[in-house]
C-alpha cells in the first residue's frame, strides 16, 4: 500500500504548541523515552548527539529501557502525541511500521481513525536546526518553569506498564471466600492490546497471573475480540485470512490456559464483516450495499450463499477450538456487517434485505451464528447483544430469535437524567446513573415471554465517565446496580466493554458487600471512614452530567490535566476519546446551558474532595497490613479527583478566556498546574493511572509536565497584555 491511500479527511492546519520555542523540541518532548534517541535522530535528520543535547537543554534525562515496551503496548500513545506535529513519512519511520500497518491500526484499533476525528493535520516534516539565540534562552526559560517545580516531584517509583509485573498478587492475598452470584460474570482483559492479540503470542492477553485474579474476584469468563476471516479462511483462501493458523492455535491455547482458572473465553463477532471491491471479483453474488466511502461492500445475508458460509466459518471455528465458551454479537453497528447494520453509512438500501426488514435480518443472523456454533457444540453460549436495536422493530426481533440464543441488553439504556432541571436520558456508560432502564426491562420480559436467557451489560470498574483510572470506587452505586438486577431476575453479566477490566476495585462486589469488603481491605480501625469517603463518592458521582454520549466521549474528564489550554479558540472539533481540544460545544453535546455544565463538575468535584478528606483520616489510623490496599484507593480516589476538578475548570477557562478577567484566568491557570503536580505524584507511584486498554496511555508524567508548561506560557502572555 503506498502512503498516499492512508485516510486524510477533512484538511486543517495542525496546532501550534508555543509553550515550547520549537517544534522540533515540541517533537524530542513527545517522544523522550518512548521513542529511542537514534530512532529520533534518523526521524528528524540529526546526529543522536544533537537531539541527546536538544534534551538536556529542556531538562530531559537519556532512558530508553521503555521504548521497545511502548512500541509494542503504547503505539496509540505515540501515535496521538505525534498526529499535530508530524507528517504520515515520519510518522511511519517512527514507528517503524508500513502504510500497511498503520492502516490497519487506524481502521481496526478500536476505531482509532474515529477517535483521531477522521482527519490528519496538515503538518511539515520537522528536521533538525540549530537552535537561535532566542530560542536558547526560551528554552533556559523552559527548563527554570519545569525546574521550579521539581521539588514537588518525586522519583518514579512504578515506570508505565509495571502493573503488568504484579498479576496474581490479588488472588494471592484475597481472602474473599463467599461467591454470591451463580451466572456468568464476564470481563474484558484490563491490558490486552486490542487489534491481533492472537497474531502475537508475546502480547498474551490473558496471562497465568491475570486470570488468577480474575478467578480471585469471581469472574468465570473473559472475552475479546475476533474476526472471523483472520481466524478461519471462511471467505476462502486468500490474504485476509494471512496468519489465521497461528491465531487459531493461540486462541486453543489460551482456552486452555483459562479452563485451568475455572474461565471460560468467548469471542466478540461483528460479522460478516464488509469487505474492499476487489474481494467480489471472486464473489460477485455476494456483494450487498455500498459504504458512503465506497470503499467497501456488506456482504448480503438475504443471500443463503453468504449464510451457509457464514455458519460453516462458525462450526469451523468451533471444530478447532471446541474448548472455546461462546461467542456475543453486535449486529446493528459498530462496524458496517450486514445491509442493515449501519443504515446511515450506506449508498442506498439493499433491496432484498429493506423488503424482509431488519428484525427477519438481525434475528436470522444470529440465529446462523448459534446454529455454526451448536452443530459442533451445542453448549456452548451463543448471545445476541441489542445494541442499537432500534425499539420500532426489537421485540419483534427478540420473538424471531431461537431459543438457544441468549439476548443481552445494555442495562442502563434510556434511564432518565436531571441535571438542575435540565432533563437528559442515558445510552449506556454509566454508573452515576444505576440500571436497569426501561428499555433493558421491556426487552427482558419479551424474552421471557419467548423463552429466552437474559444477560445485562454493565459497566462495574470504571466507564468514559473516567477511564484513565482502574476502578472508580463509587462502591454504593455498583452494589445498588447488582442488587436491582437480582430483583429483575437477571443473572448472567457481561462486566464491561474494553474498559473496566481491571482485576479488583469494584469487581470484588461480587463476592462481598461493601461494608464486609471495607472492614476485611482496610481493616476495622478504619473501615467506616473508608465507608463514609465512599458515600462522599457516590453522592458526588450521581452529578455527573450525562445526556446520551458526549458528555462520555468528548469531553475533558478522560483525560484530565493533560488537556491543554489555548489562548483562542482552535477550531477543531472534539472526537470520540481522542482529542478533547476546546470545543466546550460538543463536551456539553449541545444540550447542557454552559452554566449548568460546569456547575455539575464543581459540585462532583467538591464532593469527591469531601471523601479525599476521609480517606486522609483513615490513612492516620490504618493498621500496616492494610496500608497498602488503603494507598490503592487514595491513589485511585486522587487521580479521579484531579480528572473531576480540571475538568471543571477547563470549561470555566474556556467560558472565561476572552472576558477580559485576567485575574480569574489566571486563578484558574494555577490551580490547572496544582493538579497537574497533584497527578504526576500519583503517576509516579501507580503506574495504572493513565492507562485504558483500548487507548494505551493517555498520559504520562511528560505530558502532565507540558501542561505546566503550558499554563505558565498563558499566564506570561496575560502578563504581556496589562
């Protein structure tokens, strides 16, 4: 593939980052040890020692011990630190990847290319040039900012990643011997690398001590993702299916391997997946509707050809890996599958399958999918998720399903919001809303009605609310959501989607009640102050403003401090867990009056505060051999607190930057750098915070640094204009 086909969209000048003199030292910044030192220098045309030098100016020590780990695990977090300073060329040599490959992380990364809002800035190559005179003295500048607050820094204790070096120490301190669910209880790996986990065996996305404390928490399950050509050549031979030998004995032997723990795997399948024009060269009865990019085809399930395969593939799958558990469905969106899935993302409809309509499709999907799986083994689970099931055709789709399919609905759907009297509704994501909704219940009864399993989706850990932190310990919330379930009769759980797997926090519910998890984690001494922070939490939590999914996907709280601040207004709109920019608009979807909006998060805020004074107390009374659990709360509770309070006061400085209320600016300037320094001492001893599965690292201690950069160069420019 030649550079010139990766994906460009809509055309926009890249931002400038002018707290940093240069862009080339914007770019060494960035990628200081994530990136080798002489992989920079062949990148940016300069000898290793010019760029080892360009660091030292900036305050930069030489460490690359990490990159080959980053490289591997933290590609996304490269890739979102270079997108506005580096062109595609250089992108890929800093890589060290293919056009091939970069267009395959974009396009099957968890929608990467989605999340970097379907466009690539318009940027220069950056090269080395010697540094002017003003330039060297910006950069002394520079580093005097960074050095003036490095008494508030502290030697890392816990590089990134080094959480993974720790698997199975939960289950063998747990001491949680109750199990007080029967059903499925499903999770996603906290660390797998989303894209060809299976291609790879060094990226094992369950190893032995993973899957130990999973078993430890009570979950008998785990999930990830698969497509079904990479896995069985059920398109016939041809390069898709490249490696799918590999991926099969990999995917045995981690069936194997979780059968040891008591799990079983399932499969997530979003099939049959469209396919490039070129592919109906070979199959031209097969081709269904055209992508309004036109650069793919569905395959036309109305067609038995595509159906009979299709359940062949399956039953091929299940024949050599019967160890396997089963498999879930997304069957309308995610990606374009089936003429119906994406109905927005089409040309025009397909005739055959708008005359059948899309219940007779989704249900006769799902039903080719359980009767591949059941030939071979009749078992094994087979559920259809109603994920953005439309309520003008889903129950009747739900009484076309076989009864050998389980139907799994997101609990939360359609819960009402107020948010000061501003009503909204929930989609999904949430905790500080607790399920079920009435969507789930409705769908739930006709099952019944039909003879069917039920599952719930839930999201327990962690959701977009905040993802960069493991769990967030709203504990009363989680409980009062698994305790409505029971009394809906619902007992089989899919935990999370790619966020939220983190073996403990929220998951340990599951065993024990809260005040039993308080007193036997923390012990007595100082267990109901651990139990009044988490109410602090949960009454705070309960103001988050959530209406549908912006609030969720584009707004600042996913990543917090990191975010940077601009003087004016950039332009560029804020994208799915991608890039929050400034777009205040789009954080607030539109719906939420700007007021209101910040409002919110300074109420969240100031009662998550409240629970940190707690947790502070607690930590003055806890006996030592519950110090470290009680410092794994605190961490996770600061590190949210910190998330919550800027993101208060983003919306408040983009409210504020043209009033001409220099003071108030300011003000919040410096508190933006009072958590940044507040996080980068978390950062340093807990190398979890900042990190989701599907996006990497959000941030390091680098990043969290720049922005203190960043708010100090405002704030010198406010000086500038009195």
């Amino acid at each position: 593939m030649s550079i010139h086909v990766l994906p460009s969209g809509k055309s926009m000048q890249a931002l400038d980052f002018p707290h940093f003199p240069t862009r080339l030292q914007a770019v060494i910044w960035r990628n200081w040890g994530l990136v080798t030192v002489e992989k920079m220098a062949h990148v940016l045309m300069a000898a290793p020692m010019q760029i080892e030098e360009l660091a030292s100016d900036m305050g930069l020590h030489k460490d690359d011990s990490l990159c080959p780990l980053w490289h591997e695990r933290g590609y996304l977090t490269i890739i979102r630190r270079n997108w506005h300073l580096l062109p595609y060329d250089q992108l890929l040599n800093l890589l060290d990847i293919t056009p091939d490959e970069l267009a395959y992380i974009l396009k099957e990364d968890d929608f990467l290319w989605h999340k970097l809002g379907h466009m690539k800035p318009e940027t220069a190559a950056v090269c080395y040039v010697p540094l002017t005179a003003e330039e060297i003295q910006q950069t002394a500048i520079l580093k005097s900012v960074i050095s003036k607050y490095r008494s508030n820094d502290q030697t890392c204790q816990d590089n990134p990643f080094e959480f993974l070096k720790r698997y199975g120490n939960n289950a063998k301190k747990s001491s949680i011997a109750e199990d007080r669910r029967s059903g499925l209880c499903m999770t996603y790996s906290y660390s797998a690398v989303y894209g060809d986990p299976l291609l790879n065996e060094k990226l094992d996305p369950y190893p032995d001590g993973l899957l130990a404390d999973y078993a430890a928490t009570g979950v008998n399950a785990v999930w990830l993702q698969g497509t079904l050509y990479t896995l069985v050549p059920w398109l016939g031979e041809s390069k898709y299916s490249d490696g799918w030998q590999i991926r099969l004995v990999n995917l045995r032997n981690l069936c194997k391997k979780a059968e040891k723990y008591g799990i079983r795997v399932y499969l997530y399948l979003n099939e049959p997946r469209s396919m490039p024009p070129d592919f109906f060269e070979t199959h031209p009865d097969w081709r269904g509707v055209q992508s309004t990019d036109g650069l793919s085809f569905t395959l036309c399930t109305s067609k038995a050809p595509v159906l009979d395969a299709l359940k062949d593939g399956i039953s091929e799958l299940f024949r050599n890996v019967p160890e396997l558990g089963g498999l879930f469905t997304i069957t309308m969106s995610e990606n374009l599958t089936n003429c119906c899935s994406r109905p927005r993302d089409v040309v025009t409809p397909c005739l055959l399958c708008s005359k059948r309509g899309p219940a007779v499709i989704i249900a006769e999907l799902n039903q080719a999918l359980a009767e591949g799986a059941h030939r071979i083994k009749p078992e094994a689970d087979v559920i259809a998720w109603t994920w953005a099931w439309s309520p003008e055709w889903d129950e009747q789709a739900v009484a076309l399903l076989p009864k050998d399919v389980k139907l799994m609905c997101v609990s939360e759907t359609a819960l009402p919001t107020d948010a000061m009297g501003v009503p909204g509704s929930v989609i999904d994501y949430s905790i500080s809303k607790v399920g079920p909704g009435p969507v789930a219940l409705r769908l739930w009864r006709k099952a019944a009605e039909c003879g069917i399993r039920t599952v719930a989706k839930v999201q327990l850990n962690n959701t977009w609310e905040c993802s960069a932190i493991p769990y967030i310990p709203v504990p009363g919330l989680v409980e009062k959501h698994l305790r409505n379930l029971e009394a809906a009769g619902v007992k089989d759980l899919m935990l999370n989607w790619t966020l939220g797997g983190y073996p403990g926090g929220n998951l340990e519910l599951l065993k024990l009640p809260k005040e039993k998890l308080a007193s036997e984690k923390y012990g007595s001494k100082c267990a109901e102050l651990v139990l009044q922070a988490w109410a602090c939490f949960d009454r705070a939590f309960e103001e988050f403003p959530l209406n549908s999914t912006p609030q969720l996907y584009t707004a600042p709280q996913n990543f917090g401090p990191m975010n940077l601040l601009f003087e004016k207004p950039t332009g560029y709109t804020a994208t799915m867990i991608g890039f929050p920019y400034d777009d205040l608009a789009t954080w607030r979807g539109n719906h939420y009056p700007e007021d209101i909006f910040e409002e919110q998060f300074r109420k969240l805020s100031s009662g998550w505060a409240d629970g940190l004074g707690q947790l502070k107390l607690a930590a003055e009374i806890v006996a030592s051999e519950n110090a470290a659990a009680l410092s794994d709360l605190m961490n996770v509770a600061e590190a949210a607190y910190c998330h919550f309070r800027s993101t208060y006061l983003q919306i408040r400085f983009v409210r504020l930057r043209d009033s001409g209320d220099r003071q108030t600016v300011t003000d919040i300037l410096n508190e933006e750098i009072e958590l940044a320094i507040r996080l980068i001492e978390v950062v340093m001893r807990d190398s979890r915070i900042g990190f989701e599965a599907s996006n990497h690292y959000y941030y390091t201690a680098a990043d969290l640094k720049e922005k203190i950069l960043n708010c100090e160069f405002i704030i010198d420019r406010l000086k500038m204009k009195k």
